[in-house]
DNA sequence: GCAGAAGCCGAGTGAATACTCAGGTTCAAG
DNA sequence: CTTGAACCTGAGTATTCACTCGGCTTCTGC
C-alpha cells in the first residue's frame, strides 16, 4: 500500500533545511498552502500516507499537482511540514504548564502533562499516527523521534529538579520508560470510544506514578502505605 | 518506500482461510517454502516490508518468483504465513510459563513472563516490526492485533483468578493496559544495546507491578509501606 | 496600462513492483 | 519406461504513483 518515492536524490544531497521549495510572496499562494497542509493532514489521519496520493491531496485541496510541487519538493516535505506544525503546537502547550515550580508534586504535574497532551491529540487527529512512527518512511520517523526526544529532555529535567541524587544515566532510562509509557497508552486511548478514553487516560496517571514510586520512590512520599488501600475500584463507567 | 498491492480483489472475498494458494506434496517444495519463509523474515528485518520486494525475496532464497506465487497467493500472504509462525511460537512459549499455579504472586509471574518474551524477540528479530504495526498491511495489522488479544485475554485470566473482586470491565481494561504497557517498552527495549536492555527490562517488571500497585492494590501486600524504601538506586549499569 | 514576475494548471513521463503465464523440468505411480 | 501431475522458471504485463514541464493566468511595481 505505497509505493517508494522516486529518490533519484541528486548526489548532492539536499542541505533538508528548506522544507518549501520557493517562499510564497502573495497571500492566494500562502493560503493554497495551508489548505493544502490541511487537506494533507484531514487525508493523511482518514486514509493513511500511502493511499493518500499527492494528486489526491491536490484535487481535495481544490488545486492542482503542479501547485502542490511548486511549493513542496516532494511528498515527504509534505508531511514534514505538518510535524513541524505539530512540535511546534505541542512546544507552545507546554509553556502553559507551569513544571518547574518547587512545589509541584508528582501527583500533580503527570495528570496536568496527560491532560493536556490527551486534549491536544483530541484536537488534532492527524497527529497521533503522524507522531507515532506509523508511517515508515524516514522524515517521518525522525519527526515522530525528535518529539519522543523532546518529551524525554522534559521529564528529565522535572526528574532533576526534584531528584538531584538521582545519577544522569539513571534519570535517563527512567525518563525514556515514562515517555514511551505516556506516548504508548496515549495512543492506545486515541482508538478508543470517548467514555473508555477517559478511564483510560486516568490509567495511564496511574501507571506512570506507580511507575515512579517504584523506581525512585520519594522518600517523603508516605501515602501508599497499604494501610489506606481502598480495595473497591472507583471510576468505572460499567 | 512501497507500492500498492494490484489488489483488483475479485469481488468474491477470498475466505482468507487459506495462506497457501496450494498444498506442497514433495519434500522438495516443502524445503523452497521454508527457505522463502525464512528469507522474507530476514529481509523484512533488515530492510522492511516494503524495500524487501517479491523478487529480491525469491532471488535471495534461491529461487524464483514464479515459484513463490506458485504457493503464496500474494505479498500480504508471506507475512501473514510469517505472523502465524509467530503466534504460534509465542503460544507454545506461554505453555511452557506456569501462570495459574495458585500461590504465583506477580512479583514472581511479572519478571517471568517478561523475561521469556524478551528473550523471544532476541531470538526472532523480525517479530518486533512484524507484530507491532510497523507494517501498515492491514492483514499484518490483524496478525498484531491477534497477538495482542491473546496477550489480553491470559493477563485477565490471571488477574481473574487472584482478584475475583474485581469487576469484569475493570479487570479487562487493566489487562489492556498491562499488555499495551509491556508491548511498547519491550519494542523500545529491542531497539537498545544489549547493555542498556537488561536495564530497561527490569523497567518493564518494575513498570507493570507499579501500576499493578496503584491500580489494584493488593490488601495483603505489606511490602510498599514507605518504611523500607531503599532510597538509593540499585541495579544500573553505569 | 504594461512588462515581468509569481503563481497555476494537468496531461504526460518514467520508474518501480506485484503478479502472470507459457513452456520447460523433475518426480512418482503403475 | 511411460505418463501425467507437481513443480519450477523468469521475461513480460499491467498498474500505480511521485513528480515534471510547457504553456497559461494573475498579480504587482512602475
């Protein structure tokens, strides 16, 4: 179900900087753009990147192959250019949640970082397979990659801040773990029908505290001391 | 990187019961399926399903394609034949792990069943791509889904057996949690050094018996009660 | 109002690749 | 040994799809 790019890749190996091919000077061709950009990520969440041709990305756009490969050099870009937008929505995201304060606890920060990022996708459809490595071919994958990244820079620093006893490499690993949790579960509740999503969203808080107190535990946390152990399951929508 | 299958599906839907388009009878064809098999399994590794095309799989298990469409009706058909040899794989090592012994806690049944699957996806590198959507085929999106229903339904059947308490629904969506949480980290875990991959398996144990902690604890477990907290790091290699 | 730049169009090109088929070879049963 | 079935072969077919290009239209600065 798709087919390879052409990629003759002229030995001179393009510098991969410039995503458009030509900066659009009028405000018809910047529009065309971004409808193209829209249509792209409305076809790329509803069919896939294969089915989802150029020239059918172009005729939904209400424009034409040759106008989309003026501006894009090849379909790759496309897509690039569509995680640009998503990293950079998800950068804006996270200057609104306040994370170095010294009194955030754990058990605040993770459902505020859940929450958000749950209502981000909730949002924005295409991003969850675009973010996701579901779609092979490689700028894809490094876009999906340099988000995971930038997630895992984040958490670490939290980590650091409230842990430094903690060993970088340790902080790391324990770092990785949490992103992948976050990412895997958050993904697996983007298929879900809306009233598990939300139980599910609540599980993935669990996890990643639970996650933590078992391998750093806080030394001050004194909460889970199995005696307040509430033994019936709240929150379960039958 | 891929092309559409022809895909013209004549209109009567094949009952996709059977993988093979025919019954090998000689020895001689039987040993040209095996080799075409293995070949593919390597090929999808090291390249992926697209890249390793039809007739590089022939070539490179020393045959022709000719002769590989003589028994699979198609691409889909080889790693479909591949994901069944999988499944089955994986079923007979779940056999081998005693789960519904009744005094098997999950600090002992957790790092045992992690354990051998880890130790499977060393020994089968294609496994990992195959069975966890890399490949956007929908019949090897299936086999994954296959894979992971099986996992599903045995953590349930365990948790059903120590906590009886629980809820049906409950119980499903901790299982769906637990195996969607050992599934992701053991794929990150397979893309690792070897010495970074010991570590993060001990992650995956201490990952899924946190959430299991926080999720449903369990009222006999005194072990958490904040009081023996190690509070120095253990077990990280550098 | 004009010249040239920017933008737009879509039929056509080229290359890739899943799959076929006509004809040859090897086996096994009688 | 013979005969027919099973098996094998690989050049060729059909189709898809990313991408180009020559010609047209619209805009903008002077």
């Amino acid at each position: 179900m798709a087919v390879v790019a052409r990629r003759p890749k002229p030995a001179t190996a393009a510098p991969s900087a410039t995503l458009l091919r030509r900066q659009p000077r009028q405000a018809r061709s910047q529009e065309r753009i971004e409808r193209i950009l829209d249509t792209a990520e409305q076809l790329f969440a509803e069919i896939g990147y294969d089915a989802a041709t150029t020239n059918l990305i172009a005729v939904e756009a209400g424009t034409s192959i040759g106008s989309l490969y003026e501006f894009f050099p090849n379909k790759e870009a496309l897509a690039s250019a569509l995680a640009d937008r998503y990293l950079a929505a998800i950068g804006r995201l996270y200057e609104t949640l306040i994370v170095d304060e010294p009194g955030v606890t754990p058990e605040v920060m993770v459902p505020r970082v859940v929450g958000a990022l749950d209502a981000f996708y909730r949002d924005h459809p295409g991003a969850v397979p675009l973010l996701n490595g579901r779609f092979t071919s490689p700028e894809l994958a490094s876009a999906g990659a340099n988000l995971q990244r930038a997630m895992v820079r984040r958490i670490d620093a939290v980590i650091a801040s409230r842990r430094p006893d903690l060993s970088p490499p340790r902080r790391l690993l324990v770092s990785e773990v949490i992103a992948e949790l976050a990412r895997s579960l958050l993904v697996l509740s983007d298929q879900m029908p809306l009233h598990q999503r939300k139980a599910m969203i609540h599980q993935i808080e669990l996890a990643v505290l639970g996650y933590l107190r078992e391998t750093i535990p806080d030394p001050e946390d004194h909460l889970h001391t199995g005696l307040d152990c509430p033994t019936v399951d709240a929150n379960m929508p039958s």
